[in-house]
C-alpha cells in the first residue's frame, strides 16, 4: 500500500471504531479491542463458541500484550479468564464497549500495543487481498481506492465476496466500485463508513482522470463531510466523520482557525479558512481538490 494510506489509517478509523484497551462485545456478539479489533473466531454472530472456535480466538488473544492492573504481563491464563467472562455476556453487547470496561474486565493493553496489532492486521489483510486476481494490481492503485477497499476489508474481512465491486475495480473502474462498495447493515457506524468508502472511490476516479499522483491521498473540502476528513487527516477532532456540522465540528474548525491566525466562527465554509485548510493538507502531503 502507498505510505500515505498507511500514515493515515489510524486517524482514519478511530473516530469509526473508537480506541479500547480491554475486551469487549461488538454489536454482533464478537470479542474485540483496540480499534475494531476482533479476537474472536466464533462462526455464528450472537453465539457461544465450540471448543475448537474457542481455542482459536484464545490465539488470536494471545497476539496481544496483555497487561493486568498492576502493569505486569498477563499470563494465557488470565486472557483466558477476561475472554469467557466478556464473551459469556451476549446479552450486553447491544450496550457497546462501555458495558465490559474495568473492573468487568481486569486486564488492558497499551497505546502503543494497540497501535502495533493495528497495523500487523492491516499488513496481513493486505497479503491476502493482493493475492486474489482482481486486486493483483493494489500497489498502483490510486491511495484514495486502497484505502476504500482496506476499509471494506476492515469490516468484511479480505475475503470479501462483491462480485460486481471485483469487477470494477480489476478495470479500474472507481466510479462503478464507489456503486458497489455498500454493505449492511447500513446503521450507525456502517453508515458512515460506506459514505467514506464510496467518497473514496470517487476521488481515485478524480485522482486517475485527472493524472493526479496516484501515491497522494486525495482530500474534497468543497462541504462539511469533506471538511471533517481534512481536519481529521490534520489532526484536529470534528468527531466522527458524518457530513453534519454539529458543535464537535465547529470547535475543531475554531482551533483550526485559531491556530492559523483567522476569525474564529466555526464556519467550515469561510473562503478564508477553506483556502488555509486547502494550503496546510497541501504541505502535508495531500492532494486537494474541491477549492
């Protein structure tokens, strides 16, 4: 993948999975950490592990450094414990993460391990997507539909079957794929990221007809879901990236301006401020469009 796609990942997905240190549900009964991480091989959503699957997801637990309260290494043990005791409450997973936080669970992980898994997930997701005919040419891809498709993978898993997005995008069709990117359920956090996955799509379209450099991740300011991104990639807060211009973003468009001199009102829309935005995503290393 293009070291841009990588440079932004984290920054891309935090504010989709959130950042946890412990083990926890997600909404389809799947013990997870760190960002959207599943340690979890159970087949059925919503279901108790076999044997088999349990052992499988203690392995896949394992890969992690857990640490109990005092900050020392935990051992297989103790990760067993934490595992079957979140993964026995089914019924508090439509509650979210909160509801397994300490002292529900005893052992945590650190910034800096989460960070690590994250990207060793990502490296191994990569592999086996550049290894299916379709997606043989992901490296010289336009970083805007790497990213798209990792995040799809994210969510999906790499071997994701979407027989009409594999067609488009072994021709590098980016506007048919930005067509087929969708999956379901289409709530919540799933919502959003589709609307991020399509926008993506269409900006590689923008990227390969327009003979923008291809290893550049492509940034639209030209509305508030645009914006948002852009403060995100800068490393401002406007909360999660949903198109809306509520209070979290116009804070972050205030510090934004008020870190580069300009009126702070909070209008993401100031050709002042658009242009500033415009020229800092530029020395960044981001290519903009839509200014």
């Amino acid at each position: 993948m293009h070291q841009s796609v990588r440079d932004q990942w984290i920054r891309f997905n935090d504010p989709l999975e959130g950042r946890v240190d412990f083990m926890y549900l997600d909404q389809k009964g799947w013990v997870s950490t760190g960002i959207g991480n599943k340690i979890d091989q159970t087949a059925a959503p919503n279901s108790a592990p076999s044997a088999a699957e349990r052992a499988a997801s203690l392995a896949l637990a394992g890969e992690l450094l857990w640490l109990d309260a005092s900050g020392s290494p935990a051992s297989a043990d103790l990760v067993a414990v934490d595992w079957d005791k979140v993964k026995e409450r089914l019924d508090l997973a439509p509650q979210g993460h909160h509801a397994f936080q300490p002292p529900f669970t005893s052992l945590h992980v650190e910034d800096a391990e989460i960070d690590r898994h994250v990207f060793a997930k990502l490296d191994q997701m990569e592999s086996v997507l550049v290894g299916r005919p379709e997606f043989a040419d992901f490296g010289t891809w336009p970083a805007n539909a790497q990213l798209a498709t990792l995040s799809m993978c994210w969510a999906l898993g790499p071997a994701f079957r979407f027989p009409k997005l594999q067609q488009h995008v072994s021709v590098r069709s980016w506007s048919g794929a930005a067509d087929e990117c969708h999956f379901t359920p289409d709530e919540g956090t799933i919502r959003i990221r589709n609307k991020l996955d399509r926008a993506h799509f269409l900006l590689a379209q923008t990227v390969e007809s327009q003979g923008l450099p291809a290893e550049r991740l492509a940034l639209d300011v030209s509305d508030v879901f645009g914006v948002q991104g852009a403060l995100l990639a800068l490393g401002y807060d406007p909360g999660r990236q949903d198109g809306g211009d509520g209070p979290r973003t116009q804070s972050a468009v205030r510090q934004f301006q008020a870190d580069h001199g300009l009126e702070q009102n909070g209008a993401f829309g100031d050709p002042a401020t658009v242009g500033a935005l415009g020229a800092r995503l530029a020395e960044a290393g981001f290519t903009v469009v839509g200014v």
